[in-house]
C-alpha cells in the first residue's frame, strides 16, 4: 500500500474523513502527538489498527471524539466526568469509563474490558476531521508499538509508511507528550493512570486526590507499564557525570560537560518547553553516532511528571508489553 501524505488543510481533511468513513486508517495530528485513526464503530478498521501498530490486541485504544455528545454515546458519564469535560474539554485529558452498552463500539476498542477511554483532542485539524467523520474514532499513537511516540508527519512515516492509507500533515504537535489517563470508572474511585499532558494538580484541583494502584492490584492498563518509547541504544537516567562516547539530553542552563552530542530539551529549563521534544530528541540521539543516552535529571513537578515517566520507561530493560 501507498501511504498518501496531505497538507492538513480543508481539501486534506475532507479527504481523510472519506478514507476513514471506507474503513480505512489515517493518522493525523492532536495537540499531544500524531495518532494513528480508525472509526471506533468498524470492528476491521480498530483490528487494522492493531495490525498496522504491532500492538498486542489486550491493549485498549483510546476513542477520539469531536463533541462531548459522541463520547456520552459509547461511554457513561458520572458527575466527576462531566466536570473534568466542562473545564478540560478539548484538551490533554483522557478518561475512562464504563461503556455504554448498545452503543455499537467495537469491543476491540476496549480490548475486553467493560470500560472506554475517551478524550476529545484540542488540536483544530483533529477536530474539523473528527467532526466530519461524526463517529468515535480509536487512534493510539501513531508509531509502531513500544517505540517513541510520534510529533511530527516525519515520525509517523519512519515507522508506519506502506501501512496506512493517509498522514495528514500539519507541522509538529504542540504538547508532545501524550494525554493524561484517568480512571473514573468506579464511582468511588479516582485513578491516575498514565501522567500525562494535562499535569495531575490541575484534575485534583477539580475532583479531588488522584490515587495510584495499591499495591497487589492487577494493572488497569497493559500499555501503561514496561518498557515502552524505546530508542534502540541504552538510556541511563538522573546522570550528572557523562561518556565521551555518549549522547546528552539536557534540561536547564546546567549542562554536565563531555557529552558527543548534546540535544537539551529546554536551555530556559521550561517544563512545557520540555515537554515538547523529548521523542524527537530520543530518536535523533538513537541515530546520532554515540555507544548510549543520557539523560539529566529532570524536575518531577506540572508536566515534568508526564516527561519523567516517558524517560523512565524509554530506560527500562524488560521488554515493551504495549
Ligand atoms: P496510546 O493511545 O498508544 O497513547 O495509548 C493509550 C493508553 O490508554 C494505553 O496505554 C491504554 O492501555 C490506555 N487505555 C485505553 N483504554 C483504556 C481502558 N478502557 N482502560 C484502561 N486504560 C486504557
Ligand atoms: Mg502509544
């Protein structure tokens, strides 16, 4: 297969809703990173999704909606719910709920679980898209499974390219991390289970504390541990003394010295800033001609807590689960 690459303009859009209304798979960007969208109702369009990524099928897929209406469609909303949406909507925020029963999603989708994840993306070519489509559509991130998230058409094409019908381009994403996870769908309970581009104390702010797992309970959520992001070369984290045979990422003006190559994520030491390229900057020190990467510390408050997990789990040894 070809793998068309469009301008995201008004011609561009129209284009992908069509391909997605045949069943087809396009990827296209959010406001967090480019995901890879097939329509959430169309059970041979969410197993392609999974066949495209390499994605083990127990992992759930987000679904991406234009308006709050579609998501009460194929999920059911609590109090809680409905004021994360009202502040956070559209936004970096995902949540998961218990699935709306009759509501024609595929069960893919959600991979067996009685629950949907549903978040409504704030970027505006996601949005003319999800809105002419006028149906859920599922759209993990765009890279095959357990490598860096993708920010930019480039990305999507390095891993996907001869996989999909469409990428529609519209420049690098401007969060860059993905959307936060949280669980809602027990009703007393509140989970967080991916950190993400929306920092946590701004849901606390308006629903109170989020809680982890305990500890002995089964993970929620198959993609959220394990080795995932993963560049090819080792990556060693919280690092104040460097190689010379090593690739730096750095954050801030305090940059330890002797590195091959150095990439810093933010010279002004900016947690947004930061946020934006940390995938960019993994790949582009996994084809740099350096043995290892290494990373500074990073500061664990707002966004620096999404970033931090990202870098822990491009570190981690065990093989990817997602
Ligand atoms: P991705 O879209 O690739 O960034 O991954 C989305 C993440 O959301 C995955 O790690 C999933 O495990 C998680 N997720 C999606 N649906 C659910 C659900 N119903 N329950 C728990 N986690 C979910
Ligand atoms: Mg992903």
């Amino acid at each position: 297969m070809k793998t068309e690459v469009l301008k995201a303009d008004a011609a561009g859009i129209a284009r992908a809703a069509e391909v997605l209304r045949a069943g087809g798979l396009v990827a296209f960007p959010t406001e967090t990173v480019y995901g890879l969208g097939g329509v959430a109702t169309r059970d041979e369009a969410v197993e392609r999704i999974f066949t495209a990524k390499g994605r083990p099928s127990r992992n759930p897929l987000i679904a991406h909606v234009g308006a709050p209406e579609v998501a009460r469609r194929i999920a059911v909303f609590d109090e809680r719910a409905e004021r994360l949406v009202a502040r956070f909507w559209p936004g970096p925020l995902t949540i998961v709920l218990p699935r709306r029963p009759g509501s024609g999603l595929s069960p893919r989708v959600s991979a067996g679980l009685p629950t949907v994840a549903v978040r409504m993306p704030a970027h505006p070519v996601a949005l003319a898209l999800l809105r002419a489509v006028d149906e859920p559509v599922a759209a993990p991130s765009a890279n095959r499974s357990g490598r860096t998230s993708p920010t930019t058409a480039e990305h999507v094409l390095a891993d996907l390219a001869g996989r999909i019908e469409l990428v529609l381009d519209a420049g690098p994403c401007e969060v860059g991390v993905e959307s936060t996870v949280v669980d809602l769908s027990e009703p007393d309970r509140a989970l967080l289970l991916r950190p993400g581009g929306l920092p946590r104390a701004e849901i606390e702010a308006v629903i109170g504390p989020l809680e982890g797992r305990r500890p002995g309970e089964p993970v929620r959520s198959p993609g959220l541990v394990g080795r995932h992001y993963a560049p090819s070369k080792p990556v060693r984290l919280d690092v104040r003394e460097v190689a010379p045979d090593e690739g730096l990422l750095a954050f801030g003006e305090d940059v330890p010295p002797g590195a091959k190559v150095t990439l810093n994520l933010s010279p002004a030491g900016d947690l947004a800033e930061a946020a934006r390229s940390p995938f960019a900057m993994l790949r582009e020190l996994d084809r740099a001609d350096v043995r290892a990467i290494a990373v500074v510390p990073i500061p664990g408050e707002g966004l620096g807590e999404a970033i931090r997990d990202r870098l822990r789990r491009a570190a981690m040894e065990a093989p990817a689960d997602a």
